[in-house]
DNA sequence: TAAGTGTTGTAACAGAACGTTACAATTCGT
DNA sequence: ACGAATTGTAACGTTCTGTTACAACACTTA
C-alpha cells in the first residue's frame, strides 16, 4: 500500500491513542501512535505522515504550542483533539494552523469524517475508502442504497430499518464474506469497546435477520460463526453510482 | 493579491488585536495593527485601508472622538468594537459615522459577516471567500439561491423559510453526507453553544422537515443519526453563480 | 447417549434519544 | 414602544437501543 495515508495520532491516552488506531487502520489508513509531544517530533523526523491527529492536552508542552511549532515546521494537516469546548478555545485552535477540531469525547466516525474531509481538502493525498466507498450495495436482488440510507427487497418495496440496523447491515455488505467479531462490529458501527458481557450486537443481528430473512431461525445472509462471530453470506455488487431509477 | 482587502485593527488588547489579526487573514484580508489612536493615523498615512476595526475603549484618546475624526478625515468604513451595549451608545456611535458595531465579547465569524457586509455596502472591494462560496445549491431538484435566501422546490414554486430554518438547510447542504452534531449545527447556525439540555436544533429540525420533506414521519433529506446528530442524504451540486432564472 | 459447559437467540424491560406540540421569550420591523 | 414573526424551552408520547434473563442449541467428554 505505498498510496495509503501516514496518519500520526499524538495523545497521552492510551486507551483512545490505540483504540483510535484500531480504527483508522481498520478504515484503510496507516497509523503510528505517540504519547507525547517530543515522540511525536522524533517520528515525524522518521517518517512523513500525511495527517497529525493531535491532543490538546498532553503533559509536557501543551498542545497549543505543539501546534503552532508543527505548522511553522512545515504543512502537515493537523486535527486538533480537545475537551476545550467554548469558542475562543476552538478559535484559537483554528487559528494556531490546525485543519479542523473535535472535541471529546468524540464518536470516532466523527473523527474519521473529519480526517478524511481535510486530506481532501489539502489534497495531495486521497482518503481511503472515500472514494473507494459503494453509494450502493446489492445482494440477492436486495438493494441497499447508502445515500438515501434505504433498503429495497427483491419485490422492491422499501424495507424500514433504524439507523442502528442499516449501519450493521452496511457493514456486512461492505465485508462479505469475512467474518466480522462482535468486537469489530461494535467498533465499525457505534465506534466503541465492547464490554466483557456485551450481547447488544446479538440482539440486533437478530432484530435485522427478523426483517431481512424469510427463515430467521434458518438464516441465509448473516450467518453465525460460533464463537467467532458473524459472516455475511451474499455476493454482494457495489454501485458506485447512486441507485437508478 | 492586489485587489485583497486591507483591514487596519485599532485595539490596546494585544490579544484580540493578534488573533483577530490572525483570524482575519486566515479569511483572504490583509490585515495591520495597531495599539492606540496615534499608531492608526500613522499607519493611514501609510497605506490605504479597506476598513478599520476601531475599539471604542483605548487609553488616550476616546474611540467615539477617533471615530469623528476618521469620519472627518475621509470616508473609511469603521466597525466599532466595543463593551458598551446600550442603546444610545449604539445610537452614537453609529451617528459618528460608523458603519457597523459589534459588542465584547464577540464571535469573530459574527465580525467577519459584518466586516463583508460593510465592505459590500461600500462596494469598491469584494469581500474575498466571499465570492468563493457557492452561490447556490442543487439537491434532488430543490433549489437553494444563498443571495437571495429563497429555496424551491423541483416543482419550481418558492418555499417558505424562516432565516433560521435557511440557515439549518444551508448548513446541510454544505456538508451532504455528514453527521452534524447538534453542537456543530447550533455552531454553524447561530455561532454559540449548547447546552446541556438544548433541543432547539431538534425543534428546528423537525420544523424544516415539516417544510421539505414530502412525508416528515419518514425524512428522506434529513436523517437522524441517533446519538450522533443529522445527515443531510442528498447529492448536492454547488453552483458558483446565482440561480439562473 | 447423556450430562456438562459454553455459546447463541430472543423476549422483556428500562433507560435514553427523538419528534412534536404548546407556550414563553426574544427579535424585528414599523 | 407595539404587534407580529421567529426562535427557544418544557413537556409528553414514541421509538430505539442496551441489558438482563432464560431457553435452546452445539460442542465435549465420559
């Protein structure tokens, strides 16, 4: 992958700093991580990155001034990461030379959404996936329009899903075939950790097989994986145009 | 940039004076400072400026009488900035012959709408970024005219908008596919922050539903992401030029 | 095969998030 | 300063989602 996007993750958390990279690694990018400004410097002295996702809090020499030196160093985009809510704090971060903002805590699509937005912006290099990423899935004569954020069945009568249902069913569509952990699905649909004992993707793969399977109890499409998880079984076709018609 | 703005700051506050400086440039103007009454008419001597960002508050001589002076000396536009809020002071300084006013503490974008106003009242200089910005939007046949803040419909009969309701669906449509937070919207529309508690983006969600949805029970523009905001799902072309027609 | 162990399916519940209405506060134009 | 229009707040009903609990199922071992 030589064209994939170096993104530097700076924060002294390490708990967002590797469940954050997790995350982008899983949406096509290259990540490192540092926990502090001077490790940061170091690996940009190793290697170049295309994006610095950068915490405004750190120990050590405050993030601010980390931000100011990047910029004055060269022209790395810089997203800031922050608990500083009110304006000026935001302002002050925009005007330091940073690309874009958000504050914590943050939904990591979010974050992703914003990365991706300034690599186009600055737009040397382009963001995985973005452009990569289907406007539509069909699977079966099932029609899964990612735009309008619908599902049509083979009849072509609209099926209703909530939001929570079509991120999963996306999911699987985008992935088919592999099987896909109830950790995964948690992190690539609500964006979080899974805890010891959570059953919530269960409950809703099964609140999905109730609208999308003839049989649920005999399942076709999401199938389970004991102990591993769940594939989705379809050959699924990406449109990359918005559904016609 | 020949034809780029020349903005003069008038503030003792070194730091309104350097981020606003910053801010400002950071938007397409040229920008110069200065500190006190005596430094600004040195600086006029030099060079010609576009507008002056006068703080009404300075040691030394009195803004209001700076401000009479200005007027005297030429036809500059002047901003005012001031702590003062009351009406008659806003009467005054407005009969001095200021342009426009804006009270401490103040939202810098909410400055920079005012700077473009005046310097597109006066009219010699366009605003930069101003022209950058689209000058209309398209989605799914709907017609948004950002001059002449009028929205219709694919039928081609105008549809109704309140300011706030215009600028939530200006919003969107700058960002199609991409979760707003009820914090950024509230940012992007009304330039302040949320509350704990605030619904009002909710409420004025559900009132431009109302307005453009076909069926509001089953939105197809403005999805709701629950727990992460609205998405606005629509291919929206960006037109440079005004509505024609 | 039967018991035992761990895993999954799903119903039921509870809490959170959302939509909408009514009304209060604010703003705006005159 | 007044009235009209717009916007914010509060409240309530609805929908969605996570948790829990338990039954059903699949694998292992005797």
């Amino acid at each position: 992958m030589p064209n994939t996007p170096h993104i530097l993750i700076a924060d002294d958390d390490r708990q967002i700093r590797t469940s954050l990279a997790r995350f982008l690694e899983g949406n096509g990018f290259r990540v490192s991580a540092v926990a502090d400004g001077v490790a940061m410097f170091q690996a940009m002295e190793n290697s170049r990155f295309d994006l610095i996702v950068l915490d405004i809090m750190m120990p050590g020499e405050n993030g601010l001034s980390l931000c100011r030196r990047l910029r004055a160093a060269g022209k790395v985009p810089v997203v800031l990461l922050t608990a500083l809510s009110t304006h000026t704090d935001r302002i002050v971060g925009l005007e330091l030379g940073a690309d874009d903002y958000i504050c914590k805590p943050f939904d990591p699509r979010e974050l992703l959404a914003r990365i991706r937005a300034v690599l186009r912006r600055t737009g040397d290099t382009p963001a995985p996936e973005e452009r990569a990423r289907p406007a539509s899935y069909e699977f079966e004569g099932w029609r899964l329009d990612v735009l309008r954020r619908t599902l049509r069945n083979p009849e072509g009568t609209l099926v209703e899903l909530t939001a929570g249902e079509f991120d999963l069913l996306l999911t699987f569509a985008g992935h088919p075939q592999h099987v896909l952990t109830r950790d995964q699905l948690l992190d690539m649909t609500r964006g979080r950790e899974a805890n010891v004992f959570d059953r919530s993707i269960d409950v809703q793969v099964s609140r999905l097989r109730r609208k999308i399977e003839a049989d649920p109890q005999a399942p076709v499409f999401i199938k389970t994986v004991r102990s591993g998880g769940y594939v989705f079984c379809a050959g699924v076709v990406a449109g990359s145009q918005g559904a016609p018609g």
